[in-house]
C-alpha cells in the first residue's frame, strides 16, 4: 500500500538511454569513428562511455583502444561528433518515458533533467520532447556546464541539479535518479539519491552479471523500461494505464 507521504520529492532524469534512444546512435557514430583506424567497438567500450562528458568518453575510447598516441583527440572527436549529429535525429522516445513525466509532473514531483550532452547535441535531442520539456524546473547540460568539474561516475552531475531545483529537496534521500549506466548509477549514489536502474539489454558487456550482482544491492530497483516502473513502491499512487 502506498505510504501516507512520498518518500521522494524530487526525480532527476539522465536523457540519454532513459528517456530517448540516443545510446543507439552514440555506439553507431563511434563505431563509424574506431572503423577508420582499423579497430572495433564493443559493448564493453561502450559501458565506459556512458554516462561521461563527451572529452572524458572520447579518451577512454581511443586508451582502450591503444589509438592515444595514434590519434589526435580533437580530429576523432570531430570525427565522431560528425557522425552523431547526422545519425541523432533518428533517435525516438523511449517506451513509457513521456507517460512517466506527465504522471510525476500531475503528483507534483519535482522534475530535472541531468545529461552528459552540450547544448548543441540537446537542441536536436529535445525536438521530439517539446510537449513536456515544460515539466522540468531545470536541465543541467554536463557538456557544457562549467559548475560541472567531472563528469559521472562522479556526483556533480546530480549535486548540481539538486541545488538548482526552486524547490530544494529535505536531503539527496528524497531524490529519486533513473538512470541507465553504471556510471550513472555511481554518480547518483555518491550524490546521496535513491536510484532506479533501466540497463539497456543490448549494451551489455562481458562481465554484466558481475556488474550487476555489485551494483543490485545499491539499487532501489532494476527495470528493464520505465513502463515497468511502480511509483507506489516510493509512496506515490499507481500509474493509470
């Protein structure tokens, strides 16, 4: 049964992989990037990706891919930059993403978005989101926040929306983050938020179900899409489908 009060206020999105399909396009526009030196993405790579400012995300890559030397950063991000901005309009709304933020918006949660992306790469992400944008009380673009300093897994990424909320949350405990990195999830937990995982099954590297046995007892749940979120589980009334 749902408690007399909510035990979170507050929510803050990650946009990327939860709420629209863009992870999709970033491994294609990397994997386009890696096939002009001869080398091959995979979805170990990718797990050390997400969730990072685009520099931070772009060295792993060419580290761990021995292309450091090789490759001037710069010219790959380019490359790469290049590639995801052609592919990025193709991205969709993922399933129950929209029904999930009007339905918190009307219980009067507090909304945010917390994204990796600069505002280049958010204004075309954004077009198929104009209905509810006007839901969020504020949207922190890591890319290209200078309050910002490190990108996830550390917990800038969710102290920064939580002081810009004009309602501020009682503590970071109230604040529910839905995530769907292990970085993310890192960044949140360190930030004091409860966290709600939403892994996407086909970015799943080798050593998954080690991650996960780790990260599962953090987690206030894992859900394979947000149509599976329970809102009553943190004290709010059941979703109307």
């Amino acid at each position: 049964m749902p408690n007399s009060s909510p035990q979170i206020t507050h929510v803050i999105f990650d946009f990327d992989g939860v709420v629209t399909d863009t992870e999709t396009s970033y491994a294609e526009a990397v994997t386009q990037a890696l096939e002009k030196y001869g080398k091959k993405f995979n979805n170990t790579l990718k797990h050390g990706m997400m969730g990072r400012k685009t520099d931070e995300s772009i060295k792993h890559v060419l580290e761990e891919t021995d292309l450091t030397d090789e490759v001037d950063l710069e010219k790959f991000k380019k490359l790469y930059h290049d590639n995801f901005m052609k592919l990025l309009p193709k991205a969709e709304p993922l399933p129950g993403a929209k029904d999930l933020i009007k339905y918190l918006a009307d219980q009067k949660i507090h909304l945010a978005i917390s994204t990796g992306s600069g505002s280049e790469e958010f204004d075309v992400k954004k077009k198929k989101f104009e209905d509810v944008l006007d839901k969020f009380e504020t949207v922190v673009l890591a890319g290209d926040d200078d309050e910002v300093k490190d990108g996830k897994p550390e917990p800038d990424a969710y102290q920064i929306p939580m002081k810009r909320f004009k309602t501020k949350p009682e503590s970071p405990d109230k604040v529910l983050v839905f995530e769907d990195s292990i970085n993310g999830v890192q960044s949140a937990l360190k930030a004091g938020c409860k966290v709600v995982f939403v892994p996407q099954e086909k970015f799943k590297p080798d050593n998954w179900e080690e991650m996960i046995a780790e990260i599962k007892p953090k987690c206030s749940e894992i859900i394979k899409s947000l149509e599976e979120f329970k809102p009553e589980v943190f004290g709010l009334p059941p979703m109307k489908h």
